[in-house]
C-alpha cells in the first residue's frame, strides 16, 4: 500500500516517486499549492475510499502522518 500512496502523491504533485519519502513535509515542495491539494484530497478518495475534510487535512504536515490517516479511515 505504501508504494501505490506515494505514487498517488507524486502524481497529484507532478513530482517523481524517488523525491517522496514518508518523512517529507509535502506541504514545503514548490509544487505544492492549493490545485495540488484539491487534486491530493480526491486521488486519496478515489484510490483508498477516504475523505478528508479540509480542518484535518490542515493540521498533516508529512506524507507519513497522511499515510496513516488514510490507512486508519480506510
């Protein structure tokens, strides 16, 4: 599951998968904006069925603290 995640995200962030580790602030990347939120926020949700309201959503800060709210919603 973690390898399809991180593909998720380096999809929604135009970013390859080797510059994506689980401790990574995503949120400091220079693709980071409020399009790759939104495009983030739906892949999860289509891919792992988990819908993140935007309050939860503003408080994760790496992919790892991402990877296990997915994980725990699931």
């Amino acid at each position: 599951m973690e390898e399809k995640f991180l593909e998720i995200i380096a999809d929604a962030l135009e970013v390859s998968v080797e510059e994506l580790s689980l401790g990574l602030n995503f949120k400091e990347l220079d693709e980071w904006d409020s399009l790759s939120q939104l495009t983030l926020i739906a892949e999860l949700d289509e891919n792992f069925g988990v819908t993140i309201p935007t309050s939860s959503f503003n408080q994760i800060t790496t992919l790892q603290e991402l990877f296990d709210y997915v994980n725990k919603n699931q």
